[in-house]
C-alpha cells in the first residue's frame, strides 16, 4: 500500500525538501502551506498521516491538531509535529493537543521516515487486528479503534488509545513510564517520560470511576492497570 502522506509546511524550501525525501521513501506526498488549507485536504484527501509545522499563518499547528483530534473525520489520522521551536512547553503542547511524534528542525530525513514509519506501524497494526478487550465495565474494540465504558463510547485521542491498549493486555502488570513511553511513541527519550503523565491523568479523567480505580500510580517506577 502506497500511503498517502500530507506535508503541512509555510515555508516552500522546506516543504520542497520534506516532499521529496517522502516520495523518495515510496509514499504519496501532498502538501498545504497554511492550517486552513490543511484541514480542508484533510476533509477531502484523506491522508494516511500528516506532517505538521506547528508555526503556520492564520489557524496554527496546534489549533490544527486540535480541530481534528475532535473530529471523528481526523480523529484516527496519526500526526508528526515538525518545527523548529525547542522548548519543552512547544513539545508538551503539541502531545496535549494530540500530536503522535515530535521531530524538531532542521530534521534529518531518514529520521523523519523511520518516525513516520514507526506510527504508521502502529495505527495500522491496530486497525489490521479483531480483537476485543473486555476488563470490568471497559471495553476497547482494535479493529474500530474505539473505548466504551458501561456502554458509553469514550473519545480518546491516538496515543490515549494506545496507553490503554497496552495497559489492558498487559493488565496486572506493572509497567514503566520508560516502557509505556517506547511502546506507545516508540522512541526512547527519558526527557519526554513526563508526558507519560499528562497523558494518565487526561485518560484517569475520559474513563471516569473505571479508569481512577483501575490505573494505579505505582510510586517512582510507573503504572498497572488492575483486573481484579
């Protein structure tokens, strides 16, 4: 399958340079130079996965990121932030709004690949499986990529699904920030472990009573999902 990748870049030399190491890689590449632009191809094309400038004119990359995690048209589209902002607080940003992966610029192009390859990987696996998980009143379906708690659908975000999904069939377990870090973003990056955090905490709160009783904090290793 030739994946369909959108290129979300202001910048003309970058988005040049973007797209050509994309198609280069075998992927189908689509590009758009504003957040406006964007959510419409989106809506239109379709892609398979899109690469996202967080410093892009009028409706910015965060905002993008955020119209779509609450579409159910763009909620399942996974997405790399692009940009050169380093701050921590630009980083945090971007996985609050729902970004799958962050690589900063000037980003080396087989990197960027390997990333892209790595959530595709990821989003696909899960949508290739029919399975069925089912602790206490929590039931997450892959195939549908969809949560529902005592018979009510929950919207969770890509990465708040894949916490889930790991933490459940590995239930009982305990598990490291570290671990839940590499599994879910598939990258190790010890500085990133916080948004481990952030991340239990929005899912704790989107699953209501089942997701407080059965996601323990286990004090300075990580977290267990708990199946009794």
């Amino acid at each position: 399958m030739k994946y369909k990748i959108l290129v979300v870049e202001d910048t003309k030399e970058d988005a040049v340079l973007l797209s050509e190491a994309i198609q280069q890689a075998g992927f189908q590449s689509l590009t758009a130079d504003s957040g406006e632009k964007a959510l419409e191809m989106v809506w239109t094309a379709k892609p398979d996965l899109i690469i996202l400038d967080l410093l892009l004119p009028g409706i910015n990359g965060k905002e993008v990121c955020r119209i779509l995690r609450e579409d159910e048209r763009g909620r399942a589209i996974p997405i790399i932030m692009v940009t050169v902002a380093k701050e921590r607080a630009d980083v945090l940003a971007g996985f609050t709004a729902g970004v799958d992966d962050y690589i900063a610029k000037p980003c080396e192009p087989l990197e960027l690949i390997a990333r892209m390859n790595a959530v595709l990987r990821r989003y696909h696996k899960i949508s290739a499986e029919a399975e069925i998980i089912r602790v206490g009143k929590i039931i997450l379906n892959l195939s549908k990529h969809n949560v529902e708690v005592d018979g009510s659908e929950v919207e969770l975000t890509g990465k708040e699904f894949g916490l889930l999904e790991v933490m459940m069939k590995k239930s009982g377990r305990v598990l490291s920030r570290q671990f839940l870090l590499e599994y879910v973003w598939g990258y190790d990056e010890e500085v990133m472990t916080r948004t481990i955090d952030m991340h239990i905490a929005r899912l704790r709160q989107k699953l209501g009573k089942e997701g407080r009783d059965r996601i323990q904090t286990v004090e300075r290793f990580g977290y267990r999902f708990s199946d009794e």
